[in-house]
C-alpha cells in the first residue's frame, strides 16, 4: 500500500502539474508519482552497461563490419608489416 508523502510545490509548479493532470485525465498525485517514478529509474539505472546501449550496439553504417573480428591476427600482421618497412 502506497503512503503519504508531503511535498512542498510553489504556486506556478503547482498550476502546471495540475494542468497536465487535467489533460491526461488523471490525479495530480498520479502525475507526481510517474515523474518521480522516472527520475528514479533514471538516476538509479537498471541492469548493465550493455542493457543500457543494446539499442545502439550494430547500427553502426558504412564501416567494415569485419573491424572485430581476429583482432590478435590483424595486430601481428600489421606489427610484422611496419618492422620490414
């Protein structure tokens, strides 16, 4: 069961609260619960890095998709290069 809290909001605060809980047809506690809701999951964070940027991770265009890939071999053959130079 949810509990009370007091929260102290000055007047112009206030109004627009109350104006977005009259738009989107809701309490203006339900509209201070989701903005709290989210500042949470954004300082606290869930799950890993990797969670984090897995939407980002292969949308990389027009690079070589190969780059990661035998890394080690590549490395040796580009040092085996630059000593016969």
């Amino acid at each position: 069961m949810a509990s009370p809290i007091t929260l102290r909001l000055d007047p112009e605060m206030r109004r627009r609260v109350t104006r977005i809980a009259r738009r989107k047809r809701t309490t203006t506690s339900e509209v201070l619960r989701q903005a709290i809701a989210t500042w949470v999951e954004r300082e606290e964070g869930t799950g890993s890095v990797h969670d984090s940027i897995k939407d980002l991770i292969g949308n990389v265009r027009g690079a070589d998709p190969t780059l990661s890939t035998d890394t080690g071999r590549r490395f040796t053959e580009l040092l085996r290069a630059r000593r016969s130079e």
